[in-house]
C-alpha cells in the first residue's frame, strides 16, 4: 500500500510548501468578506498561511494576503484576523501535532 499523496499549498507569507492539513485557509467569499476558513470549504479565492501569528504578521507587512486574495484587506479586517487568528492557533496547533507524529 502506497502512502495516499497529500495535497501541499503554499504558505503567501514564508512561501513555503506544507500539507493543506498544517496550513490555515483565509477565503475571500463572494460578498468580499475575508475570513478564516478552518473547514477549508467555504467557497471564494482562497490563501493559505502557517498556521502561526508570525506568518500572519509577514503576510501582513508585506501585503501577501492582499496579493494572495487579489483584494485589497482592510485594517480592520486585518485586526479580526489577527483576533480570530489567535484564538484558532492553539486548536489548529494541537490538531496540526496529532496529524503529524509520523513526520519526524
Ligand atoms: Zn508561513
């Protein structure tokens, strides 16, 4: 049995390729709302990060996300990322951990 091939995405802020699984998605819907998108579902133009405030902050700085989602992200909606951000790394950092015993 080969290992099933996993899906790599692109960090828009450290550039670097990860598991889907270990990136968080921020989506620009339809209606233009960005948000975060821990289901990774939600339809719209989608851009991953690390799942760490670090890789917000560079994405941030140097308006990857706003290339990434061709959008222009307003401070304010940059402040409830960087709050909603927060509030899912501990989450997202223990899902992250139980997903990938086997990676070093
Ligand atoms: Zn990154």
């Amino acid at each position: 049995m080969k290992p099933r091939k996993i899906p790599l995405r692109k960090c828009v802020a450290c550039q670097q390729m990860m598991p889907k699984k270990q990136l968080i998605r921020v989506v620009r819907t339809p209606e233009d709302e960005v948000l975060i998108d821990l289901s990774g579902k939600k339809s719209g133009r989608g851009a991953y990060l690390c799942g760490q405030v670090s890789c917000f902050k560079l994405a941030h700085k140097n308006r990857a996300l706003d290339r990434a989602l061709k959008a222009t992200v307003k401070p304010e909606i940059y402040e409830q990322l960087a709050r909603d951000f927060i509030a899912v790394e501990d989450e997202f950092t223990a899902m992250a951990n139980q997903e990938s015993d086997d990676d070093e």
